[in-house]
C-alpha cells in the first residue's frame, strides 16, 4: 500500500496497464450515475484545467471531450478521487442527454434477479 | 454497436479482456459514490442472487465479498446497467465506513487545479 499516494494532498493517478484510471460521473442535480468512463493522463489534465470532462475513448483509443458532437457537455462541479488513486468521481452538470441512446442516463436499465426493465 | 444488448432485457454482461465489468456503489442516503470496483461473472452472480456486494480482487484475483473480514457489508438496494453492458451502478445500504482507510467514502479528497483537499 503506497502511504503517500493514499493520505497525501498530491494528484498521483495510479494508471493501469493501459495508462487508464476509471471515472464515475454522477448528475449534480439528479446524484444519478450517468456513465463510467477512462481517462488518461491527457484526459486528466484537460479536465482539470478547462471543467468540461474529456475521456480516453477505448474503442477509438484517442482522446475525447464528451459530448463534442452532441454538445451534450458535461461541466465539472465537483471532482474526488479514491484511496489509491486509480478511480475518480465527477459530479456534473450535463448540457443534455449524456448517453448516445437519448437518456439521460447510460443507467437506463434495472438488473433485477430474472433480467433487466426499462427505468 | 450490440443492439439487442444496448436495447433488450437480458443481462448480458460485456466483460474485458480480464473478464471483469466496472461497478460503481452509490449510498442508498447520502447519494455519494462510496467506492468503484469491479466484478466477473461469479461475483456478479453472488451479488445478485444475495443482495450482498461481491467483487473480484484484481490484486488478489480472487472473489471478495466486501465486508467480509470487516463486516462493512453492502446491502443492494438497487443495480443498474450501462447501454453497452460492461459497467454497473449498484445503489447501496452500507453496514459501516466503506474504505479501509475508515472513511464512510473512498473519494475522501477533492480534486482542485493545484492539488488535493481533504473534505
């Protein structure tokens, strides 16, 4: 267990072998989840320094500020990061629809013990 | 895209090249994200057949039923997925403080542009 990086007041993201750390972003008005993301060190600072959250796309493998085609920003309100550093949770306020279906949320569906339903 | 895995009612989890899917816990009162963490199959069926959160230790690789040397256990009180089905939203009643460090949260620091703060 890396001490400092746990109890210290210094940004250390503990990438993982891909270069990723896992971002939560949650509806500062709503508190729901609207989607998980990844970032990269690149993603990282453009976040911090701009307030509009930007992701490393895994699909595409480049970088990528969500909502850049929807407009459906999303703007930084509040931003955490865990114990050991390898996950941050944003709070947000989105622009618009932040999934690419037209939900609100990516988290559209309920798991329950016999499938999914429709939120 | 997977159409009928975004659209349709059937749990059909889309795990990584490790086989793990992302989860992210949600306090069932205060809303907050409490901790982010992953699941494979097994600890995704235990969880879903107990109502108790399981994941699977990356750093152990092995099953861990959160809570289980603490007692800290998560009791589900809802859980969701993602459109493409490789990231999960479990909303939350813990038995106690979430991250080993004693914190109710492991997202204890904010992140500002010149560094960490403790909430």
């Amino acid at each position: 267990m890396d001490k400092e990086r746990e109890t210290g007041l210094m940004l250390d993201p503990k990438y993982d072998a891909s270069g990723l750390v896992t971002v939560a972003v949650t509806d500062s008005h709503s508190k729901d989840v609207l989607m998980i993301g990844h970032m990269n060190a690149e993603a990282l600072r453009k976040t911090v320094t701009s307030d509009i959250v930007h992701f490393f796309s895994r699909s595409r493998q480049k970088l990528w500020m969500k909502g850049e085609t929807s407009g459906n920003l999303l703007h930084v309100v509040d931003m955490r990061v865990d114990c050991d550093q390898d996950a941050l949770w944003i709070v947000a306020k989105p622009a618009g629809p932040t999934c690419h279906t037209g939900a609100s949320s990516c988290f559209y569906r309920r798991v329950k013990k016999d499938g999914l339903e429709h939120i």
